[in-house]
C-alpha cells in the first residue's frame, strides 16, 4: 500500500530536463575531469558537516559512527570516494534508501494515507559523498541564485528589523 501510494504520489510530475541539466553541469564540472580528486580534508569537512542523531540507512551505519572514527577511516573513505570518480560508477548498494511515512497531522485521521509524508533515509557514506559533490558544483555553478527559501542565511520570512530601511529606500524613490 505504502509503496503503491509513494509511487504514484512520487512519479506524478513529469521530467521537465532538470535531470540532463544537472547532469550536463556535473559532465562540465571539474569532477568530471580525470585530474581531479576529492582531498582527505573535503572528506572530513562533509563528514563533520552532517547532523547527529539521525536515523541510520539501510546500511545501518549511524553517521556517529564515522564522526567518531579516526585519520584511518577518513583516508579510506576517501579512497573509496576517488574509486567511485576514477570508475566513473558508483555501486547500487550506495544508492539505497528506507522511504519511511510519517505522520502530518497527528490529530488528523491515522487511517487516511493522506495523511502521511515520506521521507528517504540514506546511507550515511552516501550522504558524505553528496555533500562533496554539492559543494564542488555549488563552487563552479551559481546553479540557485534566484532561490531564497531554504538557503543558507536567506529568507523569505519579513525581517521586522529591516522595516525602517525599506520604508526609507521606498520614500526616496
């Protein structure tokens, strides 16, 4: 049922080329280079960039786990993460989400599958290595400079502290 639901729900908005474009930025990107690699410091700066206390993947590794491990793991990880650009392939298994339903409205009807959101639990090295990759095509492409609503010191909520100043820009013009 849930899977049916998800589906459908998932797959009702038809591809409008984001994909080849994404696709075409990564292909003239610096990862697409065979010069390039992922240093041990971007794999330690992702690593620590993740949040704690969230739920494991499929892989059940909790991202605790790599925040506490040591020079070692971090290298290793790093090899693996350069075999992936190397080979241009990275396995299925890394690629795996849980599509967990979660409850909108808890006072609402728990019967009603309207009253579900999905969210996908991703491996935690999944996680690191999209994190590398979304800084290195964030560096090369101002792939999002007309969005404001979750970005990073942007938002699109009224700043009351900012009042006056509009209101004096708006009487000068």
């Amino acid at each position: 049922m849930w899977r049916d639901h998800f589906c459908n729900l998932y797959n009702s908005v038809a591809d409008d080329g984001s994909k080849d474009i994404f696709s075409a930025r990564i292909k003239s990107s610096r990862l697409s280079s065979d010069r390039t690699n992922i240093t041990v410091q971007e794999t330690v700066d992702a690593i620590f960039k993740q949040k704690k206390g969230k739920s494991a993947g499929p892989d059940g590794i909790a991202m605790e786990a790599l925040m506490l491990g040591n020079s070692r793991l971090f290298i290793h990880l790093n090899l693996l993460f350069n075999l992936f650009l190397s080979h241009n392939h990275i396995p299925q298994l890394f690629m795996q989400s849980l599509i967990v339903p979660l409850v909108k409205a808890k006072s609402g009807d728990l019967a009603d599958i309207n009253n579900y959101r999905a969210i996908a639990l991703s491996n935690s090295v999944t996680k690191i290595l999209e994190s590398i990759f979304m800084n290195k095509v964030k560096a090369e492409h101002d792939c999002d400079s007309y969005q404001f609503g979750f970005k990073a010191n942007h938002s699109t909520g009224y700043d009351r502290s900012q009042h006056s100043a509009w209101v004096q820009i708006s009487k000068m013009c």
